[in-house]
C-alpha cells in the first residue's frame, strides 16, 4: 500500500515535470480521480442505478495554450510515448494508446482550443486494474480545459464531453458510471446517481467511524473495454429489452417480469441470466443505500456485495477465475463482503473489512490467491483544480 501524494505535493510534480519538458511552467494542473463502484455493476447503460466513491488517487494534467495549431501530450506514466498532432488533424483512433484519452477530449471541444495545448499527464490512478484510471484522465483534461478556456459547462456536460471522448475517440463502448464518479463524487460521500434521468444524491459513507474500511484488490489480471466482452453483454442486453419491448431493461421491476425472454432456446435463457443480473443489481444498489441511510450497521451491507459477485459470475458472467478467488478469500479471511469491480473480465475486487482485519484480508489475498496489490480507499474528492 503505496503513500499518495498530497494534492500540493502532487500539483508541484507536475508543474515541476510540465516545466522541464516544455521550458515554461504550465497555467494550472487540474485532477480527476479514478473510481471504485460499490455496488450497480453492468446498471449504468441499461438505464438503472450506481453507487461509486471516487479514489484517493488522481490522474493529474498540467496544462498550457500554445500558438502553433500542436496537441503536444507528454505522460510521466509512459516514457517516451509522447504524442504531437495537430489539432485540425484530430479524428478518432489517432493518436491511439493513453494518448487517445486527453486527444479525444481535446477533439471534443476542439472548436473553442486556439492555436494549441501543452498537456504533461501524470497520475497515481492503477491503470488497467478496472479502476477508471481513462475516465480520470479524461476528467481531469475536461476540467482543465473548462477552466483554461473558460468554457460553459456544467457537470453533466463535463461527464458527456469525457465520456464520448472514450465513445467516439478511443472507441470503447462504455456507460456514465466512471466520468461521473469522477466529476461528481465528493470526499465522505458515495454517488447514488440515477442514470437514466441523471438525477444523484451524495450518500455519506464514514466507514472509518463505523470501524470499517475498504478494500480494494488488484487482481494484477488487465482488462480493456474495447476488446473485451464488454460490447458483447451490451448487446446482449439490448436483445433482452427489444424483446422484453422496452427502451432499457431497468424499466423493468421485478425477476417474474422477465420470464418471457425464456422461450426454450438456449439464446433466451442465456438473455434472461443477463437481464435477471441487470434487474437484481440494480436493486442491489437501492437495498445497500437504504442500509446505509437508515443508519443501521454497515456490516450488512457486506451479503449485497457478495450476492452482487454471484450475480456478475453467474447471470452476467464476466468474472474471472483470478476475481473469484479473491472474492472467496477475502471472504474465508473475515470479510463480510466482497465482490469483482468494474467492467469484469480482469481488473480488481472490491472487499468490506473490519479496519482490524485489513491486514489480515490483505495477505491471505496476496498469499492463497496471488493478489500483487490491494488498497485501503476512502471515499474521496471529484475533479478539480490544483492549482
Ligand atoms: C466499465 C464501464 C462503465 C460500467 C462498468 C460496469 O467500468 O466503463 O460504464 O458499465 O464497466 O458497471
């Protein structure tokens, strides 16, 4: 478990980089955070409901205009990957790699960029560990270039520009829940936000006082969006609502609902697994917020989780071997829930401990199922400027 840097600390490293690459100290360094969802997996393009914290780690973005028409983007993350274009030239794809993620953002509101930007990017976000470590770079360029250029967005719009950066720019077919949680979340708080008509409502969640805390585990297994099954569950949920006839399976309440996807074929049965997933999750997430309101014990909360990753294993089956058998450690080790976070197909766990027992959870999890990383998060601050 690796110290973070402090947001001053973490703005003077990148100005300090910014200035040694490009001569000049950057006009600001701005942050977006990366995410673990707490529960509505798979919920957030069928119109349901999401429950995320935004990380203590945060992707930075040093930023200054230029006059010669160049997109000039430099990583601290990736060495000798630099990217120079010009931003008349920007069309989706190219530049590709970690690039494309603050390009497609640049492309998005390229209308009102003038002659060019320096842009070094640096950043603490796991990336590949199903942690939106692309959504916080994303965020973190949109905030960056709505303050530099004094651009009228809103929030919402601020989400909608990052997000169809990844969309239409990197190509990665992906929902709301990320850009959100990165833009919306505040330190203390979990994001109930509602989809479908945008609607949130910040959920305090004081684990620490409850003696509690979070788990996050890096399976070390990666995951990508753009070529993994992830188009393919969309898909297959369209499928289910077309045939279920309506617009988005969450408007659908209830299991007994969905029994007419099962029409004896093997396609329908496997539909009524995705959609039953779909259902059931999404009231997951209005279970654990009523737990979590009513002031009870959190520790329930733990058994939501843990049904959460049967049902992602089972129904929607986009776990992996490597996630179950962090799930059925942590759990062997005294957790009272855990569960598979993200998109699946690789990425990390998610597991709710006794603050006591992080220790303990953290090696069994190293030890019999080969973890190489886990975290304790707090439920921490969106996007905003650093300085
Ligand atoms: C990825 C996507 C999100 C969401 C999750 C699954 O993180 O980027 O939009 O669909 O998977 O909940």
């Amino acid at each position: 478990m690796s110290e973070l840097p402090t947001d001053e600390e973490a703005a003077a490293r990148a100005a300090a980089a910014f200035t040694g690459r490009f001569g000049a100290a950057p006009e600001g360094v701005w942050a977006a955070p990366g995410r673990v969802n707490v529960i509505g997996e798979h919920t957030d393009y069928n119109g349901g409901h999401v429950l995320p914290v935004a990380l203590p780690h945060t992707t930075r973005a040093a930023v200054a205009r230029r006059d010669d028409g160049r997109l000039v983007l430099v990583s601290a993350q990736h060495p000798g990957a630099d990217a120079d274009v010009a931003v008349a030239e920007l069309e989706p794809g190219t530049p590709g790699g970690w690039a494309g993620y603050p390009a497609g953002v640049v492309h998005q509101l390229r209308e009102a960029v003038p002659g060019g930007l320096s842009l070094l990017v640096d950043g603490d976000v796991p990336a590949g560990a199903g942690l939106s470590s692309s959504a916080a770079l994303e965020c973190a360029v949109a905030v960056a270039l709505r303050d530099l250029l004094d651009l009228d967005l809103g929030p919402d719009e601020l989400v909608d520009v990052a997000r169809r950066a990844e969309n239409d720019f990197v190509g990665a077919p992906t929902g709301i829940l990320d850009q959100s949680a990165s833009v919306l979340c505040t330190a203390g708080h979990a994001l109930h936000l509602d989809t479908r008509d945008r609607g949130s409502e910040q959920v305090p969640l004081d684990l620490e006082a409850a003696g509690l805390a979070l788990l996050v585990v890096d399976s070390g297994t990666t995951h990508s969006h753009a070529d993994s099954g992830y188009g393919d569950r969309r898909r297959e949920c369209e499928e289910a609502a077309r045939r279920l006839g309506v617009g988005l399976l969450c408007e659908v309440t209830g299991v007994d609902a969905l029994a007419p996807l099962d029409d004896g074929t093997e396609r329908g049965a496997l539909l009524l697994r995705r959609a039953r997933h779909v259902v059931t999750e999404d009231a997951r997430v209005e279970e654990v917020v009523g737990l979590l309101r009513a002031g009870g014990d959190p520790r329930e909360v733990g058994a939501v989780l843990t049904a959460g990753h049967a049902s992602l294993r089972d129904d929607f089956e986009v776990s992996v071997p490597e996630l179950d058998a962090i799930v059925e450690t942590a759990l062997a080790a005294g957790a009272h829930g855990a569960r598979m976070v993200g998109g699946g197909f690789g990425g990390s766990a998610v597991a709710l401990v006794d603050a006591a027992a992080v220790d303990d959870v953290a090696a069994a999890v190293a030890g019999r199922a080969g973890a190489p990383r886990s975290y304790v998060v707090v439920p921490s601050a969106g996007a905003r400027r650093l300085s």
